[in-house]
C-alpha cells in the first residue's frame, strides 16, 4: 500500500520532529551539570548586580555634583 503524497508530508513532517526533540534532549545534559550552569549563572548574576550598584552609585555621586555646578 502507497502513501499518498499528504501522508508522506506529514509523516516526513513527524520523523524530522522527532529528530529534533531528540537533539534537544541529548543535548540538555544531566540533572547534575543543569544545576551546576544554574550556580555558575546565579554566581554571574550577583556579580553583575554589585557591579550595577557601584555604578548607580557613582552616578548619584556624578549626579549630585552636576547639581551643584548649575
């Protein structure tokens, strides 16, 4: 028994995917290195904000000085 041309597509359209989900979850890595790179971003992201602060920080002080110029 053939296919007709619409099954084929969307046969050909479930099998490529499948493919992907598969890429996708070979991909994602175990349980264990998921919640190392979630360390390892929450680790970055506390950094960035001290550095956001000491930023805000000095442009208060830059800020508070224009003021005083005027």
């Amino acid at each position: 028994m053939s296919l007709t041309p619409a099954e084929d597509r969307r046969l050909n359209k479930i099998e490529a995917e499948i493919l992907t989900l598969t890429r996708l979850i070979k991909g994602a890595g175990s349980k264990n290195q998921l919640n190392r790179l979630l360390v390892l971003q929450q680790k970055t992201n506390e950094e960035l904000e001290e550095k956001v602060e000491g930023l805000e920080s000095e442009m208060s002080d830059l800020l508070a000085l224009a003021r005083k110029l005027q």
